[in-house]
C-alpha cells in the first residue's frame, strides 16, 4: 500500500489553504454540525476500495474508513468518492503515521452520479462536490447529440455546470465540425462548447485559461475520446497512462481508477475511467439482446468499464449471481448468448469463478 499516495496529485505545488481546494462557507457550516472538534476535515483524491488518498492543507495522505461508517453507510452513494469532503481523526490509528480514519462524508454541495435502469435502479457515484463538468465527445465516430443530452440530464440534476468538449479536431475538417456545433446549438443546447486536439494543441491553451483556481472540473466521456491525453497536457508532463495513437484516432481502454489532480494553476481536474452509458449495454450485451436489464444494471458497479462478466476481479454481476441476486441459469444464458454474437463458431462452456 505504500506507492497508494501518487506523486501526480501533487504537480509542484501544495495547498496553502483548504479555500484553494474548493473548502467554503458551505462546507465550514456542515464541519460544524458534523465534525468533532479533534476532528479534521480533507478532500478525497482517490477511492481504492477501502483506502483512500486524502488532501488537505497539511498535505497528502492515507485513510480508511472508520467501522461506524463501514456499518452506517451501506449504500454506496452514502460512501465517500472522489470529491468529498470527509471528517477525519488521527487519533484512532496505531501509529502517528498511520492511516487516518474517516468518520463522515459531509453534504455533499454538487454531486455526479449515473443512474443504471434494470430491474432495480442503481446509482453509482462519480465525483463530488464538482463546479464544471466537461463532457468531451470525439469528432471522429463518437459525437452524438442524444448522448450529449443524457449527459446534460445527468449534470443538472448532480447541480455542476456543464461544458462540451469536441476533441480530436484534427481528425475531421472544419466544416464536419462547423456541422456538429451547428447540431447542437439546432438541438436547444446553450452549454458552452469549447473544440480541441491533442495532437495540433489546438484549443488546449483557451481551455487551460478557463480552468479557475480553486474550482474543480470533472472530464466524463466515452473510453478514448482522449480525456487523460488532455489532462496529461493540462499537467505539463505524462502522468495519466495512455495508449500511443492510432491511426483512426481510437483508443482502448487505459484510466481504471478516477482521480483528482491539483493543477499547477490551482484549477483540480478530475480524469474518470471512460463512461459506459449510464447502465445502456455495451456493443456484446446489446448483441445478445433486451433480456438481461438486470445484468445491465450492475455494470456500472464493475470494477473495469470493459468487464466481461466472465472471470474478472470486483465484478459486481457475478457477485450478484453468487449472492443468488441474478440466477445462475438466467447468467449461464447471458454468456452464452454474448459468446455466441461475438464468435458465432465458439461453443466453449463459459469460464466462471467459482
Ligand atoms: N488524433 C487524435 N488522437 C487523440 C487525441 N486525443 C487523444 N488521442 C488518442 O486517443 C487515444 C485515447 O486517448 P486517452 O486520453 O487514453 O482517452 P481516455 O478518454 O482517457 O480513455 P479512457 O481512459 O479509456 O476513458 C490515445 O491513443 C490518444 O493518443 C486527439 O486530439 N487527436
Ligand atoms: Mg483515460
Ligand atoms: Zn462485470
């Protein structure tokens, strides 16, 4: 656990203040009423199951979450994210340099949060307590206007400001995109749409002058649409890991786990795992039909946006097939169907963990 606290939350810069971390009257208000008074309050940069990475004005470190919450927050909204403020105490740790531990996630001011629609809704926490969400959509194959309003339902009721981001702009010509800010706008959408490349490096300068000192902006959009390529230019330096480009200007999978980042300027930028469409299936589900709502529903709460359901870690629908939540033979179906659509030739049994 010791390479948990990464050096990349911290460019060379530290916080003088907690004000410069987004802390305001709002945030001191509910410390008063929720904190203890040896309590100390800190922003969540990372969440990795139990372990968190907070920041404040004393600096970087690690907690856990205190037994009383493990037990009082059960939903996983109810847990801290990305983003939050908490409550934490030093005093309940072995060691001076121990974990802290952290006793309460204050109100939250902003939230972002999907919500999955199956046979249940589930909601799953992206980031708290952001001012601006990006949404960043590629010209090249991914721009969709249908999308960018789901998103934009999404933002206004979490209470962030919304911002469109077309990115990859060298990949298609000024007249393609002239078309798609023309779209939009023909849509009813007022958001603000600012266009980049990371390539040219054109349009990163006029974003980076946008990005206030002490605000928060959370980059949310399909896998590859080049949201850790942009903060990575925002850092100055590569720190977020992405693949080299390929011709067509499409990514793979890289971001797993979300992140707040301290820019150099004083602006956090938040880098999320790309987004599978608020429970919408992805391309294998979709194939193997509209049956398998619930299955659907529980992605969103995999540990990785391209999981299979087959044999990987943290995956939330074979918890649920081990829990008895999904029936074993209604997931024996899924499998065979989705394996089916993607190898029509394949008839191997399904790997499964037991
Ligand atoms: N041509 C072109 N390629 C880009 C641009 N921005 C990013 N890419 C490439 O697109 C691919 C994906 O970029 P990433 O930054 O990893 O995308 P991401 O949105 O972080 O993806 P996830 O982490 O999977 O959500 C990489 O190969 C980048 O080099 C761009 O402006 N133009
Ligand atoms: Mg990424
Ligand atoms: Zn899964």
């Amino acid at each position: 656990m010791t390479d948990l606290i990464p050096d990349r939350t911290f460019p060379d810069r530290e916080a003088s203040n907690r004000e410069s971390l987004g802390w305001n009257a709002w945030f001191a208000e509910r410390a008063t009423q929720q904190c203890g008074p040896a309590d100390t309050a800190a922003r969540v940069t990372s969440v990795d199951r139990g372990w968190l990475v907070l920041l404040n004005e004393t600096g970087v470190f690690r907690a856990q979450l205190s037994g009383n919450l493990l037990h009082s927050a059960r939903a996983p909204e109810a847990r801290p994210c990305v983003g939050d403020w908490v409550c934490v105490s030093r005093s309940q740790s072995d060691s001076a340099d121990g974990p802290a531990s952290v006793l309460s996630v204050l109100e939250r001011q902003t939230s972002l949060r999907r919500k999955a629609v199956g046979n249940a809704v589930v909601e799953q926490m992206i980031a708290a307590n952001v001012d601006c969400v990006i949404i960043l959509q590629s010209c090249l194959g991914d721009f969709n206007v249908k999308r960018l309003e789901r998103y934009l339902t999404m933002v206004a009721e979490g209470g962030a400001e919304p911002w469109l981001l077309l990115t990859k702009t060298d990949l298609v010509s000024p007249e393609v995109l002239e078309a798609q800010i023309a779209e939009i706008r023909a849509a009813g959408i007022a958001a603000p749409v600012l266009t980049l490349s990371n390539v040219t490096r054109d349009g990163i300068d006029e974003l980076q002058r946008k990005l206030v000192p002490g605000r928060t902006y959370c980059f949310v959009g399909s896998s590859g649409v080049g949201k850790s390529t942009l903060i990575n230019a925002l850092i100055g330096h590569a720190q977020q890991a992405t693949k080299s480009v390929s011709g067509s200007g499409e990514g793979r999978h890289t971001t797993v786990r979300r992140e707040l980042i301290l820019l150099a300027n004083g602006a956090m930028v938040i880098d999320n795992p790309g987004m599978r469409e608020f429970g919408m299936i992805g391309a294998a589900e979709g194939l193997a039909g509209g049956g398998f709502a619930d299955i659907a529903a529980l992605a969103p709460q995999c540990k990785f946006n391209d999981c299979k359901h087959m044999s990987e870690p943290g995956c939330a629908v074979l918890a649920a097939v081990a829990s008895g939540a999904i029936a074993r033979g209604h997931y024996d179906n899924f499998v065979k169907l989705t394996q089916e659509s993607q190898h029509p030739a394949a008839r191997k049994s399904p790997r499964r963990r037991g």
